[in-house]
C-alpha cells in the first residue's frame, strides 16, 4: 500500500503586476463587457429599438435549450460553470463584434475594388464569414485550453467548450437577423406566417439552432484529440487544432454557399450533409462519454486496493442512473447540501480516474502528484454522505441475478435424477460475476496496477483513525 509523501514545495518567485490572477480576470471582464456595449450598440443601429427587443425575445428561446444539451453531454465529468460562461460571453460579445467589423471591412473592400456589390456579398458570405466567424469563436476555444488545462481534457470537453461559445455567437447574430426582419415588415407591412420574420424565425431558430454549435464542434473536436495526446506529440497537438478549425470553415461555407445552388440548394445541403453530420457528431459524443465512463470503472479499483473508496464504489460511479440515484438517496437523507456533497464527491472521483489514466499513459502534467492529492483529500472529506448514498445507489441498479432454470431431461440420458434434485427448483450454477458488482463479494477486485507501491504514480494510502 502506497503512502502519502510529502507535499512538493516550490521555491518562492516573484510575480509581476499584470501576472497576477485578479488583474487578468479583470482584463477580461473589462474586454468583454466593452465588447457587449460595442455589439449592443451597432445591433440596435442597425435594427431599431423595437426591432432590437423582438429580435432579442426570439434570439433567446433555443439558447436553454442548447445550453442544457451540452451541459447534458458534460455530466459526466462536468466542467466549472465560469468556463461555460466565458465561452458563451466570449461568443456573443467578443466573437460576434470582431465578425460584424471584419465582415463589413472585407465586402466593401470587394466591393470598392471589384465595382460589383452583388459579387462582393457572395464573397463575404461564402468566404470572408467562414474564415473570420470560425476564427473568432476558435479563439475562446484556444484561450480554455492554454490557461484551463486542468479542465480541458478530452473530446467531450472540447465539444462543449466549442458548442457554447458558438451558442452565444448564435445568439447575437440572430438577434440581428431577425430584427432586421422585424424592421423589413414594418416598411411592407407583412404580418403573420407570411412575413419575413416568420420566415427568419423558422430557417434559424427552429430548422437550424444547431448550425453555428456544429460548426465550432468541429474546432472542438480538434482540440480535444490534441489534448489526449501524449506530450511527446507536439507537431500532432498543433496541427489537430488547425484541421478542425479548416474543416469548420469549410462547412459553415458550404452552409452559406447552399442558397447559390439554386431554388432548393438549401433544402438539399440541410437534408443530405447538415442532418447526417449532426446525428454522426452527436453519436460521436454521446459514444466518448460512454468511453470515460468505463475509465472510470476500470481506474478506480486502484483506490479501492488503496483504502480510498469502497468497493461498490467503481461501480455505481461508472453508471449515471446509479449516480442520479445516489443524489436522489442523499437529497432525502440530508437535504439538498448532502444532495451537493454527493455531486462534489462524484466530480472529484471521476477526476481522479481521469487523471489516473494520464498518468498510466504518460500524459500527466508535473502536478500530478498535488492534484492527485487534492482530489483524494476531497474525497475523504465527504466520505461520510456520499459512501451510504453510492452503496445504495449500487445495490438499487445492479442486474438482478440470473432466473433459476429447470435442467432438460435429456441432461440425465439414464432417467432418473442425481439424489437431491428437485428439477423445479434446480439452475444451472452462475456465471462469474462482472467486475465491481455489488453482488460479488466485498473486497480487492483489482490488483494496484503497473506502479510498484512506491511509485509516485501509485495511489497514496488513506489517512489513519488519528486523522480527522
């Protein structure tokens, strides 16, 4: 059994102003918040204060929606909510102003320079819109992933990084698009299904919500293939990002380009590329996060071994029904705080595997060994709520053992019965039970691992009786 060495120390340094953590986080705030009252601005010039606040009541109806979709994606191993926050400020503010300015910049200079305006709109929104919306979302991705490493590390997070900061760049531009239409049907005066809104509405909002989060997935998806890989693999890390970020501009091209292919160009691209890749990506994901769940199941006997978990444990926290179920337990038990200590608990040991698996793979930062600790101090605070509700929630979900069966007559070709046997009662004998079943014996399922119990690698030991 491995035990607790001691915490790292690090030699002092001295920080600069602009190094600081309060500094940068109000740098950030600062630029985003001037680039809402920029965006807010050229938006309500650009469709009115009536058509702003229509275009703002129907810009907001699928964002819940697509927000608790990939939050749904995320469960679990779920990201921090000031992330998601970023991601989706980042997309309706800074994104959506650098693309407005750019793509406005861009078509009247083809347009200046080509003496042709109609050919300069089909430039900027078959070209210059991929290349400059794709880029500006990209960069929230980019940020996430340098300075939110610890965060950051699969396909999964990737996806749902990108999906939320395209939901915010969706947000904006749909706010314009369909204020402009508001604005349009005032001078005609259309109402109703026929108007111009409606039909913004519909192609938009209820055709393609999902449009722009398919798009910026694609960069996601890049990212996070360059997070699993191994540090070794620089020019990979490097050049995935790059591919998906091509590979999104490419499709939000062909989105755009769709209605030059004639009266029902849209219609075709929408039914025979935008469906398929949605329903592939969404396979995808949902297959990655039945994947993490498995490395949980397969990285935490390492810590039952250790004394850290119990062995029910792996089990129930590899299933999300045992994980509702847990919560639900410990809701009814002690309120909504124990429903929260449950939820903690489960974060930190799915992080913990997570990171265990890295380190198997050799993808582990230099704080393995303090994160790792943390984590599992973590877990040992909460042990007291969330161990009843995780046994419980194993024992609710696990498979019933097998039905007795009566053994055929022709398993006896001599007649008769062996002395005992009662045939409506007899069963053929179990099959072995799976691993970290809560119908198996309690005990070590799993050897410790590759780490001999020394390593740093290997599981610390639990604190003794001594320890609070």
């Amino acid at each position: 059994m491995a035990t607790c060495p001691p915490y790292p120390t690090r030699a002092h340094r001295h920080t600069h102003w602009w190094q600081r953590t309060w500094v940068r986080y109000g740098a950030l705030i600062t630029l985003l918040a001037l680039s809402g009252l920029v965006i807010l601005a050229l938006v309500r010039e650009q469709t009115g204060t009536q058509g702003f606040l229509v275009g703002l009541g129907l810009a907001v109806l699928p964002v819940p929606l697509l927000i608790a979709a990939f939050r749904w994606l995320d469960r679990v191993d779920p990201g921090p909510w000031r992330n998601l926050l970023f991601c989706f400020a980042w997309g309706a503010c800074a994104a959506a102003l650098i693309a407005i300015i750019a793509n406005s910049f861009a078509t009247r200079w083809i347009a200046t320079a080509t003496a042709d305006p109609a050919g300069a709109d089909t430039w900027g929104a078959t070209v210059i819109a991929p290349v400059v919306e794709e880029s500006a979302k990209a960069a929230a991705v980019l940020l996430v992933f340098l300075f939110r490493r610890r965060d950051f590390t699969g396909l999964v997070d990737g996806v749902v990084v990108a999906g939320v900061t395209a939901t915010g760049f969706a947000f904006t531009e749909n706010i314009l698009y369909l204020g402009t239409a508001f604005g349009t049907d005032q001078l005609t005066g259309d109402s109703g299904i026929a108007s111009v809104t409606a039909a913004t509405f519909f192609v938009r909002v209820v055709m393609s919500p999902f449009a722009h989060p398919l798009f910026t997935v694609l960069t996601g998806i890049g990212f996070g293939i360059a997070a699993l890989s191994a540090g070794r693999h620089r020019l990979r890390r490097a050049l995935l990002p790059l591919a998906g970020l091509l590979l999104a501009m490419g499709v939000h091209a062909l989105w755009n380009g769709s209605a030059a292919f004639g009266e029902y160009g849209f219609f075709a691209v929408y039914a025979a590329f935008m469906v398929p890749s949605f329903g592939l990506l969404t396979w995808l994901v949902i297959w990655t996060r039945q994947r993490e769940l498995g490395t949980v199941r397969a990285e935490l006997p390492a810590y039952v071994v250790a004394g850290w978990l119990t062995p029910a444990e792996p089990y129930a926290l590899g299933s999300m029904r045992a994980r509702r179920v847990a919560r639900q337990y410990a809701r009814r038990h002690a309120g909504k705080e124990g429903a929260r200590a449950v939820a903690r608990y489960e974060a930190c040991a799915t992080s913990v595997a997570f990171l265990r698996q890295r380190g198997r793979r050799g993808r582990a930062g230099a704080d393995f060994t303090v994160r790792e600790r943390e984590l599992l101090e973590a877990l040992w605070r909460l042990r007291d709520v969330a161990r009843p509700a995780l046994e419980h929630a194993a024992r609710a979900t696990a498979p019933p053992p097998p039905a007795p069966r009566p053994v055929p007559p022709w398993a006896y070709p001599y007649g008769g019965a062996p002395p005992g046997h009662d045939p409506r009662t007899a069963s053929a004998p179990y099959a072995p039970y799976l691993p970290y079943s809560p119908h198996a014996p309690y005990g070590p399922q799993a050897p410790l691992g590759p780490y001999p119990p020394h390593h740093p690698y290997a599981p610390y030991a639990p604190p003794g009786p001594h320890r609070p």
